[in-house]
C-alpha cells in the first residue's frame, strides 16, 4: 500500500521534529496507526501520549507541517 502525501508529509515533520530520538516517533506512530494521527491530535491527546512536560509537544502542530 502506498502512503499519500499526507502521510509522506507528516513522517517527514516528525522526522525534522524528533531528529535523533526516532524511537519516539516510531512508538508514537505504533500507538496510534499513523504519523498523521499524530498530528490530530490535540494538546490534551499530545500530553497523553508524550507526557506534560514534553519538549515535542508544541512541535506536533499544524504550523511545522506547513513548514514541511
């Protein structure tokens, strides 16, 4: 199956993001089925899933994948 841009798009945000700590991204894309639920979600869901204090969290956001 091929990912559509999108999801391209989103993987390559989460890689400019995470840089060195790929581990997270990949556990984060196993818990919730793709990079680009990632970016669904919310703040509430991003300190779930990353934790309160997180310095990723105010990365995941729509503003960095239009940089993408």
């Amino acid at each position: 199956m091929k990912d559509s841009l999108y999801e391209k798009i989103c993987l390559l945000t989460m890689n400019r993001v995470f840089g060195y700590k790929p581990a997270v991204a990949h556990a984060l894309i196993r818990s919730l089925g793709s990079a680009g639920n990632v970016f669904k979600l919310d703040e509430t869901g991003l300190e779930q899933a990353l934790g309160p204090f997180s310095r990723w969290k105010t990365s995941l956001c729509q503003a960095e994948l239009d940089v993408s």
